[in-house]
C-alpha cells in the first residue's frame, strides 16, 4: 500500500476512533474510588480449527476470506479491545506458506492446497493498520481431528514420519515425548515468528489430551523415560522442555513479542495439593501434564491467560475463589496474570441458570479489579463477542471500557528506550470539535498515539491516570485528528506508543485555541 493511501487510512480509523472519545463531565459519573487502569489487555480468541470464526466454512474465495476478517476487526474496535489472538496453525498445518506443514484445510478444504494469496500477511497487517496487537495462536500437538493418518497430505510430516503420530479419541497428535518432534513442531512455530511481523506467541490449553496409557506413547517412554519416578512425570518434563525452550527461541529471535499460554483454569486442587485451588475439578498438572503454576515461578512465560470458564459460585470451580488463586501465582513474579473469559457460556441453551443472569460476566470483571495482578482479559470467542447473548458483552463494555487502554508492558521490556516525544502543532477548534495535528519525530514512526485531554482544573498533568487517557489511535508521520468532546479550555498532551507498549514522554501541551 502507497503511503499516501497508508495516511488516508489511518486517518479515516482515527476519525472513527474519535467519535468513541468520552466527555470530560462523564469522570464525575464514575466511582470515586475507582481508577481505571491505563494499561490492560481486551483480547479475544479468533478461532479456525473446524472452521469456528475465521474463516466461516472452507473454501470461500480469498476475498471472502479477506472481508471476514476485517468484520472482525471492526468487531474488535466497536468492542473496544485492543488485542486479537488469531489461531494460524489450528492442527499442524499453516495458514502461511511455511517450509514445514501443508496449508490448512480450513483455507480451502483441502489440506495442502494454496489459498491464492498469503493470509498470515494479511492478517497481521490489516490488525496492525488499526493500532490493535496481533497474537498469533498456535496448537502445538494436534495434528488432525480426525484418526486416519491416510487422509493427511502426502507431503504432511505425519505421513513421512508415521512414527511421530499417536491415535487418541478420533483425533491424531504428534508424540511430544520425542525430542525430534519436539524440536520439529518448535521450528514449524518459529518459522512464523521468524518471518511475520507478529506482536505475540499464544499457546492455548491442549498438550497431552489426557492421563491414560490409552494415549500409546510406551515405546517413546521405553526409550527416553529412563530415571523418572512414572510414566506422568516423564510426560509432565516433556511438556516443561517444550515450554522452557520456547521462551529461549522466541527471546533469541524476537525479544519484544510476548509469549503466553491460555491454560486450563485448574492446576490442582487443594484437596491433591496443598498448593492447589479450592476446587475440585479436571487437574492440568495431572491429566494434561501441564505444571502451569510451575511455569509462572520459574519465569517460562511472560503471561499467562488461565481459562476460567465458571461462574461466581460454582461449587467445584468458584471464579471468584480461582481469581485470587491465580493472583497469589502471578504476585511477585515478572509473568503476567490476565483471564480467559467463558463469552461463549453466557446465555447458550444447556449452560447452568447463572449463565442466563445478563450481569455474570460483567462481575467478574468487577470482581478482577480488587485483584491487581488481573492485567485484563481475553474473551472466548470472536463469535460470542459478537452474538453478544442477553447483552452480556455489550454490559461488560458499557461497565468496564469506558475508557481507551494501552496494550501491557511486559516488565522486562519496561527499562528499554522509549519512542521520541511526538510533536503536537495545534489544537484548534473546528466543526464538530477540536483537530489536532501530530507529528512523529525521529526515523521511526510508532505504532499509536495516546491522546489526553485535561481541562484547566484537572492539573497538574498525570499521564498515569487513565481518565485523562480519551484516545488511542494508529499513528502516521503526520495525523490530524478531531476530539468531537474538545471545548473551549480543554487541554491536550500526546504520547508515542511503540509496538511493545513502550510509551514517549508527553509531547507539549496545547490548549484548543478558539
């Protein structure tokens, strides 16, 4: 795209953007004790295994496929979230033109076939040209959803290596207690990483499927399980290797994207443990071998997204008992605590009566703010963000993003150099508001701007304090923007955003000139 066509654009989305910008007099509405945060993680889950958001069904033209997605995205913004984390390789396969796995069958409908058009490339840029952050969204195991290792592409890994594949439930996986597979799977991942200009590395909750030998890994156990006490230890190890040799690839290789897993919500239970949660449900330490809590102790992740799928009151997984759990996990490590949200529960036929109340998921967002190691949430999935089912979501926003928010800063990224200051040339009046015109200085143009408007009583200036934060927008070279809320005595101040959330000194203030 031209720069020219780039400016227009971004432009337009700042526009947009504008008109979402909350009144100065809409502070006094708030509670007083309540401060929003200015940094926090709004995601939600794009999922493409059997075709569940994007795209819709198999085999729609490119441009179809194109034209989903940025539904999606401008479901994101109306929304007003500022992450999305889009599954690209859903069951060893690729939605990018990758050296190690066939195309995706759920591109075309059939596995290995080119989709005419790169779509990790698209994807990735077209979430970018809204200021949002792209987290690509790999399964690391799966290898089809169905058991017949026939109907895999011939060039498929698994039909190469018929030894790395293990039938379980209907489905096929690699074996991960192989340490060819392991280091395989790891370079198909890092291929994308490598090559795409990705803002994240999410794994979701699927290592091990279960806890049983009915999962035929004896021989691989045979061979590499000398000196472990069991057959779940050795597992649990191999999983630990997978994720303690992820962190060091994607730090070597992209220092500044953040690597996390969305995890089953329950690592024991503390009838098992006296570490565990007060629950008694499915254990991810035990039946999927995942040591989640271990993971965050010992520094394997920059965050971490349990999925806590339950209702407040639950009797075997109460949210509002796991959210503290989780808390006390994340304090005082440098790992990131946000939430995977049940969006997908919230008035569905068959849930529990809670899940009909409009206000569940709404509380536990009220819920998360008496916890502040709950860095935010990531909501399950696009399609019930987007169905909205009793107003659930439509309440969450209107309760809790009423404010813009910045993306999270990873702590190990917090102590490297900032973006330069912008330049803010005017703030003047206009029809329908107050335009401001913003420069980017230096040679890199960053990733958003943060807009604060103040009036003359709310100084001195506090550009921590998010109710003076009235906008984020993508950032150009040279951007005008309009406040449709600036009136006269309004105040304005600009910061530069870059990719990893690091954030500029304030440009100098303008006063809207009348």
């Amino acid at each position: 795209m031209s720069s020219p066509t780039r400016r227009t654009v971004l432009r337009g989305l700042a526009l947009a953007a504008a008109a979402t910008a909350v009144p100065l007099p809409a502070f006094a509405s708030a509670p007083a004790e309540y401060v929003p945060a200015l940094r926090q993680m709004r995601g939600m889950w794009i999922a493409s295994v059997v075709n569940i958001n994007w795209p819709s069904k198999a085999g729609l033209t490119a441009e179809q496929q194109k034209a989903e997605y940025l539904a999606w995205l401008n479901l994101a913004q109306a929304r007003k979230l500022n992450a999305v984390f889009v599954q690209i390789r859903p069951t060893a396969d690729a939605f990018w033109p990758s050296p190690f796995e066939p195309w995706s069958q759920y591109l075309t409908g059939t596995q290995g076939q080119d989709p005419g058009y790169d779509p990790l490339a698209f994807l990735v840029e077209e979430t970018h040209k809204r200021g949002l952050a792209f987290h690509a969204w790999f399964n690391p195991y799966r290898v089809s959803m169905q058991s017949d290792r026939s109907k895999l592409h011939p060039d498929h890994p698994g039909s190469k290596h018929p030894d790395w594949i293990v039938p379980y439930g209907g489905k096929l996986y690699y074996n991960p207690g192989m340490p060819e597979v392991r280091a395989f799977v790891q370079d198909a991942m890092m291929d994308a990483v490598s090559r795409y200009d990705i803002d994240g590395l999410h794994f979701d909750d699927y290592f091990y499927p279960v806890n049983t030998t009915a999962f035929d890994d004896s021989a691989a156990f045979a061979e590499y399980g000398q000196g472990f006490p069991d057959l779940a230890a050795w597992r649990r190890n191999n999983v630990d290797l997978l994720v303690r040799e992820m962190q060091q690839r994607v730090r070597q290789a992209k220092p500044e994207i953040a690597w996390g897993i969305s995890p089953s919500g329950i690592w024991r239970n503390s009838t098992t443990d006296p570490l565990g949660s007060e629950t008694s449900g499915s254990q991810s330490y035990d039946s999927l071998h995942a040591d989640t809590r271990g993971w965050v102790k010992k520094g394997w992740l920059d965050y971490i997204a349990p999925q806590l799928y339950w209702y407040i009151g639950q009797s075997n997984a109460d949210y509002a008992k796991l959210v503290p759990w989780w808390s006390g996990v994340a304090a005082g490590t440098d790992t990131q605590l946000w939430i995977g949200q049940a969006a997908y529960k919230a008035g569905t036929a068959g849930q529990p009566a809670q899940w009909f109340q409009p206000d569940e998921l709404t509380r536990h967002l009220t819920l998360n703010r008496n916890h502040p190691q709950v860095g935010g949430d990531i909501w399950y999935n696009s399609g019930d963000v987007r169905d909205d089912r009793l107003g659930s979501v439509t309440t969450v926003v209107t309760d809790h993003y009423t404010r813009p928010a910045l993306g999270p800063l990873l702590p190990r990224l917090a102590g490297d150099r900032a973006p330069r200051r912008p330049v803010l040339v005017w703030a003047r009046r206009v029809d329908g508001g107050a335009e401001l015109r913003i420069l980017a200085t230096g040679k890199d143009v960053p990733f958003q701007y943060a807009i604060f408007r103040l009036d003359r009583h709310a100084r001195p200036e506090d550009f921590t304090d998010a109710r003076n934060l009235i906008a984020v927008v993508p950032a150009d070279r040279h951007l005008r923007w309009v406040d449709p809320a600036g009136a006269k005595g309004a105040h304005y101040y600009v910061t530069a955003v870059d990719r990893a959330n690091r954030q500029s000194e304030p440009s100098q203030g303008r006063s809207v000139q009348w």
